[in-house]
C-alpha cells in the first residue's frame, strides 16, 4: 500500500483530543436536541455527561509528564493543563448533575446542555494556551455561552437583567483584556506568551508607560473575570438572577480556568514585571477577601451570599499566585480543587431544597431542615465548616497552603490579614448551620428527589471530608501538575 | 524521631482518640431505637474509659519523657506528623475526659427528651476532639482537635440549650475562633522561626529569642486566655453554661476549662520561658481579679448556673496564678486545682440538672427548703458545695492550699513585688467562695418549705445517684490521698520548671553572636 502523503504537513492534534470530543458532541447533542421528542428531552444531559466523562478518560490518556504542543506552538497539554482541565470538566459534571431537576421544566434543553459543553470547552481551551490569542478565544467562547446560560430563564425578569448586566460588564472586560494584550503586542511584536517575556526581559525599563498600561489592563480583565474586587460588582446579580446550576457551575468553573491562566501569563509572559504585578494583586487579594466576607454578612439570599463568598475565596486563592514557584501555585491549584468541592456542595443542596415547591433560596428557608433531612443538613454543615476553613475539612487545608506558601514568599502581612478575614467570615457559614440546626421549622419542606443528585451529595460530603483528613495525596497531585510549568 | 516510648507497644492514644470516633458513627448509622442510642452510648463510653485505664495504671512515674508515644507521618508537605503521647501533665486530663463522658451519657438519660441520637454522637465525637487535644504531640494535630471541638459543642449549646441559647453559642463560637486563630498564627510563625517543624518537644528545646517569645507569647495568651477563661475575657462562660444542657455544662467545666490552663502548661511555659517570666505581673494580676472580683460577682447571681460559672472563672484564677508561679508546689497546686475543679464543677452542675429536671427553672429564688423533701440530694449537693469552698478533707482544698503556699515561696523575676501580697490577696477566695457557696446552699436547701412547687419534688432517683458516686469517691480520695496523683505529675512538672526556669533567650543571643550555646540542657 503506497504511502499517503498529505500536500501539508498534518498538525499534530493528539493533544487537543479532550477538546476535539467535546466540540464534536456538543454540536451534535445540539442537532440531536431537535430530533428528541419532549418527554426524552432529558437525554440530552446524560450525553452531555458521558461527553464529560469520555473528555476526562481522554484527558487522562492524553496527558504526559512532559508538555505536548499542538498547533505551531500555540496550544500546550502540560500536566498543569491536564489538572485543570480534570478540574473544569468536574465542575461541569456537577453543573449538569445540579440541573438535571432544576431545568426539567424548561423547553429545548439540549442546547441548555450543548452551551455548557461549549463553555466548558473554551475553558479547556484557555487552560492549554500558550498565546494570547487562543487564549482570548477560548475566554470569550466561556463567557459568551455563560451569558446566555445565566439569562437562560427568559420568564424570569430577574435571570434576564442578570444575564444583562453580565454581558455589558464582561464585553467591558473583555476589551481591556484586548486593549493591555495589544500593548504588549506593540512592545514585543508577538502574542506568544514566552516571547513576550523575552521581549519584556530584554526591554529592561519597565517603568514604561506602556508596560504598565498592558499589564494593568490585563490583570484588570481577568480580574473581572475570576471576580476579584474591585472587579466584583456584576458577581453578586448575576449569581442571584442566573439559576442555581448555572450559578454553581460559573462560582467554580472559570475560576479555575481564569486562575490557571493567569498563573500562566504570569510565569510565561510577564516574569521581569513580577514585583509590579506582585503589588497589584496584593492589593486586589485584600479588597477581594475584606469585600467579600463582610458583604457576605449582611446577605439574606443564600446565592448572594455565595456570591460575596465566592469572592473572599478568589482573594485566597490569589494569594497562592501571589507567592508564586512551586509551593504557592501548588497551593492555588490545591484551594481550587478544594473550594471545587465544597462549593458545589453547597449548591446541590440549595438545588435538593424547595420550599412549598418553590425553590427556597433565603437564608430563612434553611430553617430547621435538620429536623427533616438530618442527612442533608449534616452534608449542608459540612460544606459550610470547610468554607469557613475548620480543620478536619478541606477547606482548611486549602487555606492553610495558601497561607504557608505566602508567608514563606515573604508576604507575612497579606497572611495576617487572610487570617483575619477567615475569623470574620466563619460568622455567616455557622449563620448558616444556626438556621440548619437550631432554628424551628416555619414552611414544608419539599426536597427534590432525584437519586443521583442525593449521590452526589454524599460523594462531595465524602470527599471533603477525607481531603480533610487525609490532604498528602491532593497535595502531591497538585504539586506533580506543576511539572510543565515552573 | 528516635524509639518510640509506649510500654504497652500498642496504640492505646488512638484507639483512645478514635473509639468514641467509631461508636458515634455506627450509632448514626445501625441504632434507631431512642433506649438503644442511650445503651450503646453507655457502651461506647464506658468502652473507652477502660481504654484510658492504662494511662494510670502502666504510667512510669519515673520520668519526665513521653510515654504510649505514637509517630506516623501524616501531611508530609509541612513536616505535619501524626504523633501522640502523654507525660505527667496530660495523663490525668484524658482520664477526666473519658470518665466525665460516661457521667455525660448517665447524666442525659431522661432529660434529653429530644434527638437523643444526635445529643449522645454530639458527646462521644466531642470526646474524641478533647482526648486528641491532651494527647497530640504535634502542635497542628493540637489545633486540628481543639478547633473540631468547636463544632459539636456549638451543637450541643445551639439544639439541646435553654431559651437564649443561639445568642450563648454564637458568642461562644466567635469568641473561641476567634482565639484559635491567633493561636494559629502564633504556631506557623513558631513553624517557620524553628525550622520548619510542629513538633511539640522539638519546639520545647528550640531557643527563641525574646522578641519571638513576646508577640507568641500575647497570641497564645488571648487564645488560651479566651478557653480559661480569664478576665476581661470571660464574659462568654456565663452565656455558655447557662444555656448548655446539664451535660454541656458538665463538659464545659470540667474538661474546656482545662484546655486553656493545659496550653500555658504544655506551650507557654516551656516554650516561651523568657516571655512566661516577662508577663508574670500582667498574668497575676489578671488571676487576682478573676479570684477576687469575679467572685464578688458570683455572690451576686440569682441564677443557678450563672453563680456556678463565676465560680468556675474564680477557681481557674487560682489555675494561672499557680501555673505562673514556676515552683514546684504551685503548678502541681495548679493541676490538682483543675482536675479537682473537673469533678466539682461537674458535680454541682449536676446538682442544678437535678434541680432543673424537677422545678424547669434555675432561679435561686425559685427554691427554697429542698432539704425537706430531697435529704440524700441536700447531703450530696453540701458535700460539693463544701469542695467548692475548698474545705479541708475535700481535692480541692489540696489544690488551693498547695497555690497558696508555692506563691508565698515564690521569687519570680519580674514581679516586683513580694509574691506574700499575692498569696495574701488570693487567700481572700476562701472567704468569698464560702460566701458565696455558702449562701446560695442557704437559700436554695435550707429554711422552711414555703413553696408549693417544690414540695412535689421527688428525691433523687437511683440513676441520678449512681452519677454523683464516683465523683464523691474522688473528691474525697483527693482530698486526703493525694499522693498517687501527685507522682504522676512530680517528675513532669520538675522538668516543667526547669525549661521555664532556663532562659531560652541568653541561647538565642549566643548563637546570633556566633558563641558555642550555654545553658541549653
């Protein structure tokens, strides 16, 4: 058989196999959508999840010890990469586990489904760039689907302004990404993340105006994006009005998918600038974790609550990308992995909850649901010790690596103040359990009865818990994804 | 880490630790039935107080060195190690805790009318956490189990407590973290001055200069200030006690208290020793106000439990002015203090859940004549209400009077005054506590039965007794033996003394001059 010989060199596209899958069934579960009668519209999101799980074996597979470049050098698959994408997937999974119940009433759900799969892929997609352009593009095909996604309930006035304010702020975002990209461009006349570096290593001034601009612009884009405050202000609507799944899905997924990146800019790209970009996310890192946890206090909605929590928790992530080598970005994926976790826990039993069959979403509608559902409530207070950071809980740990990893970078006093915010956010997650355990029943409860969403719930209790008990093996994991990176 | 000291070669720390641990999870998950969550509580705590046992019985009272040592490597990133033992100053404590436990399940039998189930898992993991915390060798192991005690006690408080019982576990909740957290920064900067190690011991021998000892020593001082409690920040107990459960309160007096004067034990003082010594007049000065003024305060409750835990703050004034005294009499006066104020505090405790199971109210003035009709009660309640006095006979009275008389023998440094003052002013509670005590028996015991209400008592029921039983035997078995106690911790408060007697901070300076290290033992 004679050889076959193609014109053109064939791209080497082993590496972007996760994402190739993930493409092609997201259009097709798009199309097959169609096709499905109403009563077998649910199918949609079992495929949704086995595309999960089949991108998840073939990020496994794929995924070496040494960094693979597809693409001309524009696209990595690192074990950096690979976690994150472990990560992000998993998030995903969760997203479409939550929604099984919650969207079961709502017409044409497969391309609900199809968009996850979509955003979800532009976040794999942003993890394995190693060029602002790619990764521009997987961000913005995020974002674009998470827009639609939060506004998804058009009935709903609150899911619409949501979904509104959202799009306007993150476009707004998105140019001052573009914006601080092309001055970098200007400076070094390449997009490439390690070139940049070099160009930037070689300037030697970097007092210039324009570097400043560049990075100031950038951070502050994919600040809003991993809602960092003062970048904040669209995190608490739009995760009140978007729902619930899609609310935990977007407190989890492009956090890890923003932070990796930044992580990755940061090394690659912007090394000889790191003592100004230290400052700057020091400062964003303080307001983040003061901003959140006291305006999470005063909150009477669970999900506005989260909100504000969520974005305390980006303020101790920061920290792990803000102490930097090995410990401190070991640290930041550990606290993503954790708060993956936790979090979403946290919404699944939001999601289980309902209220006379309307979903209870105050603080007051948690009333004494241990004396209904102690299996719940015991999972419920788990998830919001670990938040709150009490050992013997992932949470812990997560913030203890954080922590340790910034005070041996020298950042003692961003350390104290992250203890600081600890103690004062423990007030609103035991407010939590208070209304769990102590408080009297006031209105039926009506939990949601979906078998594996209540798997679910325990496997996260379990996992929390045994991170809690048991963190080396995490700890290892998140180390050894350090490999093609620093 | 060199050969493990454990006479037993097996791991009895942590079989100790986690068989409450796996009593509570199997009680969650097989047993349904509200009698057989209370029998096999029972089981599980009765289990693990046989466990405890050998720490008494096979304790080598020859040595000041750990013993039933434990060491597995646990996180392996920080140097964070898995490892147990006991010494002269924590075997005690763990006894306590199992024993009061068992009294806990007997004490909750039929006066928790509500999720029997969870009170009792609530209790047995909370043993758990507190016989980690007297155990751990490591000091992130310590704090890992002194802050999981919080959560079951704020259950505990917060589901099963008396009317205002969200606003006591709240306050005691933010109060405590807010303790804890210090404490934990005051053990990574521990970390991170000493090389990267939690290790207990190797942090005993790791000479810090003063400066470090100064700011660690302020953040342990709150952290363990806010457990003891000691004034000005006491003010949660009160709240606490008055709104726990009978058995809450029991464990909260008997073994929490202790947590405090345990960390000034087994940190403080043989880690910071220079800093132990700079602070003696700010510690005794805050112990004389919680010895006299908080008694003042005692004697002017109305409220059972409220008086009792005033009480309670005032005796452990005696606890941090003997433990700050560094003689050999004082500590050891100290420690017997608190295990002796365990049983007592527990008893009268009890005593009140006695009472309130009958009445439901814990006004003194609600009372009045009981005697008439509860005489066994009123002969146990003035047994220990004569212990809280510190009568002689009673293990209290061994405590105070060995404080008493170390302080007067003692020469700290910094004081600047003669410790006779102090021993002159502390000697003051044995006048107030009887006062107090004494009144409150008056009113609540004795005189004539004026009220209906409390003619219908019935006297104490066979099981309420049963309770009351070992705690009697010990506070008198201490009261006039105190010596088998008294060797257990000898050599260990000896070798106490001398680490905070040896001056870490002269070490320091050597070595930052460069000269050989002197005066290290």
């Amino acid at each position: 058989m004679a050889n076959i010989t193609f014109p053109f060199p064939f791209p080497v596209i082993l590496p972007v196999l996760p994402e190739i899958i993930v493409a092609v069934m997201a259009m097709v579960i798009l199309i097959w959508d169609l096709f499905l009668p109403a009563e077998r519209k649910q199918w949609t999101a079992y495929a949704a999840i086995a595309t999960c799980l089949v991108a998840i074996d073939a990020t496994l597979r794929t995924t070496g010890a040494d960094a693979q470049m597809a693409f001309y050098g524009q696209f990595v698959l690192d074990p950096f990469a690979g976690f994150t994408k472990l990560l992000i997937i998993g998030a995903t999974i969760y997203g479409i586990v939550l929604s099984l119940d919650y969207m079961k009433s709502e017409k044409n759900i497969g391309e609900y489904y199809s968009l996850m799969l979509f955003s979800m892929l532009g976040m794999m997609l942003m993890v394995s760039a190693t060029n602002f352009i790619i990764m521009y593009l997987g961000l913005e095909l995020m974002a674009l689907c998470l827009y639609v996604l939060v506004g998804y309930q058009r009935d709903v006035l609150r899911s619409s302004e949501a979904a509104l304010k959202y799009f306007i702020l993150g476009s707004l975002a998105s140019c001052m990404l573009l914006y601080g990209i092309s001055f970098l461009y200007g400076l070094s006349g390449s997009l490439d993340f390690a070139a940049v570096g070099q160009a930037l290593g070689s300037l030697g001034d970097n007092s210039s105006m324009a570097v400043s601009l560049g990075l100031v612009f950038i951070i502050a884009g994919m600040a809003f994006k991993v809602s960092l405050a003062p970048f904040h202000m669209w995190t608490p609507d739009a995760y009140e009005g978007a729902p619930t799944p899609i609310t935990a899905f977007m407190g989890v997924a492009p956090k890890v998918a923003g932070f990796a990146i930044l992580a990755r800019v940061v090394i690659d790209a912007l090394p000889s600038l790191q003592a100004d970009y230290v400052t700057i996310f020091s400062w964003l890192a303080v307001l983040s974790m003061a901003v959140g946890n006291i305006a999470a206090i005063a909150q009477r909605n669970i999900k506005r609550m989260l909100a504000y929590s969520t974005i305390g928790h980006v303020g101790f992530i920061l920290l792990g990308l803000i102490a930097g080598g090995p410990e401190g970005y070991s640290a930041m994926l550990v606290y993503l992995a954790v708060y993956l976790f936790m979090n979403m826990g946290a919404f699944a039993i939001i999601i289980l909850m309902r209220r006379e069959g309307i979903q209870g979403e105050l603080l007051d509608d948690f009333a004494g649901m241990s004396k209904v559902r102690p299996g719940y409530a015991l999972a419920m207070g788990l998830f919001m010790f670990s938040l709150a950071g009490i050992p013997f809980l992932g949470g812990f740990w997560a913030k203890y690596a954080v922590l340790i990893a910034a005070v041996h970078a020298g950042h003692l006093y961003l350390a104290l103040i992250g203890i600081l915010f600890s103690a004062v956010g423990a007030f609103y997650y035991i407010r939590v359990v208070k209304y769990i355990y102590f408080d009297e029943e006031r209105v039926a409860f009506d939990f949601s009865e979906n078998p594996l969403m209540q798997a679910t719930v325990a496997v996260t209790a379990i996992v929390v818990v045994a991170i809690g008990i048991f963190p080396q093996p995490l700890m290892d994991i998140c180390r050894a994804a350090l490999g093609g990176i620093v | 880490m060199g050969e493990l000291n454990n006479v037993l070669g097996f791991p009895i720390l942590s079989l100790s630790i986690f068989l409450p641990l796996i009593g509570a999870a199997a009680i969650w998950l097989f047993v349904h039935n509200d009698q057989a969550v209370r029998w096999s509580a029972l089981l599980v705590s009765v289990a693990t107080f046989l466990v405890t046992l050998p720490l008494w019985f096979s304790f080598d009272t020859s040595t000041h060195h750990m013993q039933f040592e434990e060491f597995h490597p646990w996180i392996e990133t920080f140097n964070i190690n898995y490892q147990l033992g006991v010494d002269g100053i924590s075997a005690p404590f763990i006894l306590l805790t199992s024993l009061l436990t068992v009294i806990c399940v007997i004490s909750a039998w039929e006066c928790i009318a509500k999720r029997i189930k969870e009170y009792m898992i609530a209790f047995l993991v909370l043993e758990t956490t507190l016989i980690g915390v007297f155990a751990a060798l490591d000091t992130i192991l310590f704090y890992f189990f002194w802050e999981a005690m919080l959560i079951p006690m704020y259950l505990i408080i917060g589901i099963w407590g008396g009317k205002n019982r969200v606003y006591a576990t709240v306050k005691f909740f933010l109060y405590t973290l807010t303790g804890s957290v210090l404490m934990l920064i005051a053990l990574l900067a521990m970390y991170f001055e000493a090389g990267n190690t939690f290790s207990i011991l190797a942090l005993m021998d790791y000479p810090f200069s003063f400066a470090w000892q100064f700011w660690i020593f302020l953040a342990f001082l709150i952290a363990f200030a806010v457990k003891v409690p000691m004034w000005p920040v006491h003010t949660w107990l009160p709240d606490a006690h008055t709104e726990a459960p009978t058995a809450g309160s029991v464990i909260l007096a008997g073994i929490l208290l202790k947590m405090g004067a345990y960390g000034f034990l087994r940190f403080s003082l043989p880690m910071l020793p220079d800093a132990s010594q700079y602070f003696v007049p700010l510690m005794v000065g805050l112990s004389l106000i919680a010895i006299v003024y908080i008694s003042l305060v005692a004697m002017m409750q109305t409220d059972l439990k409220r008086l009792i835990a005033y009480s309670s703050i005032a005796h452990m004034g005696f606890v941090t002015l003997g433990t700050f005294m560094f003689t050999q009499q004082a500590v050891e006066g100290a420690i017997i203090n608190m295990i002796s104020h365990g049983f007592v505090a527990a008893a009268l405790f009890l005593c009140v859940g006695v009472m309130y199971d009958r009445l439901h109210t814990r006004e003194i003035g609600d009372y009045g004549g009981v005697v008439n009709v509860m005489p066994v009660f009123a002969a146990v309640m003035l047994l220990f209400c004569m212990a809280n006095v510190a009568l002689p006979g009673a293990s209290s009275f061994i405590g105070e009077i060995m404080v008493l008389i170390g302080t007067f023998n003692a020469e700290p440094v910094h004081l600047g005054m003669s410790t006779k003052w102090v021993a002159i002013a502390a000697a003051t509670s044995i006048v107030l506590s009887a006062c107090y005590t004494l009144w409150m028996y008056k009113r609540v015991i004795m005189g004539d039965l004026t009220k209906d209400t409390v003619k219908s008592m019935p006297d104490m029921s066979v099981r309420e007794f049963a309770y009351f039983v070992p705690l009697i035997l010990l506070v008198v078995w201490m009261g006039l033996y105190p010596l088998p106690v008294l060797d257990v911790m000898h050599v260990s408060v000896t070798h106490l003394i001398e680490q905070a007697t040896t001056s870490k901070d002269a070490v320091a300076q050597a070595l930052a001059q460069g000269l050989p290290p002197t005066g290290m033992h």
